[in-house]
C-alpha cells in the first residue's frame, strides 16, 4: 500500500540528509533522502545546506514516490527509517551516440565508395 504525504522535518547537517515523515495508514514512516540523492534527482551537485528545503520541495512528489516504492519493497516493521540513497535513483539511459561525432559517419561514406568502386570494375578485373 502506498505511502501518503505527512510533513517536512528538515535538513539534518549531521547526516547530511533532509528528514520527512510519510503515512501507512493510521502509522507514521520516518523518511531520509541523502544530500547526494537529492543532488542527483535535481541535477546538481553541491546544493547549500540552507537550500536543501526548497530542493525538496521541488522534488517533493519524485522523492516521496521513491520512498513508497522502497516501503512497500521492504521489511514492514515499527520504528523503521525509510533512507533513499543515490542506488536508489534511476540514472536516464546515456543518449544514442551520434553517428557523424562517433565516426559512423566515415563509415558510411566508406561503404557508399567501395560500392562505386564494385560497379565500376570490370568483372575480369574482380577475380
């Protein structure tokens, strides 16, 4: 069963981490991102401390879907912390190279040449 949203504890400079709280029905989830999963979510690196709430405010729904998701995957038990880590962060797939920078290109242009050359060669000349 889903997570709900709860409230907004705050930045935790010890742990480096911002600290929210979420619902399991009636049960109170104690939530953590790390200052790193939360950098890579938004993109960047080094966010200032001070910066963290409105970071997470940002990524709020993105971040409290991650912690559902990792709720309902693990052990239930009393007094669990539900920590998101930067493992927990789906990467993009890396973009398609393009194939005229990643010398494809050449390539092609290769094979178009070598098949001018095949049907301009006298077929005595081929063996």
């Amino acid at each position: 069963m889903p997570l709900t949203r709860d409230r907004i504890i705050g930045h935790d400079n010890e742990r480096l981490a911002f600290r929210f709280t979420m619902l399991s029905n009636a049960d109170t989830v104690e939530c953590q991102i790390s200052d790193a999963a939360l950098d890579e979510l938004g993109g960047v690196k080094g966010t200032e401390s001070m910066a963290r709430q409105a970071q997470f405010l940002s990524l709020r729904d993105v971040v409290e879907g991650i912690a559902s998701e990792l709720f309902d995957k693990g052990p239930c038990f009393k007094g669990q912390v539900v920590r998101i880590f930067t493992k927990h962060i789906q990467k993009s797939p890396p973009a398609l190279p393009d194939p005229i920078t990643a010398g494809q290109g050449a390539d092609m242009d290769n094979a178009a040449s070598l098949r001018v050359i095949a049907e301009t060669r006298p077929a005595s000349a081929a063996q």
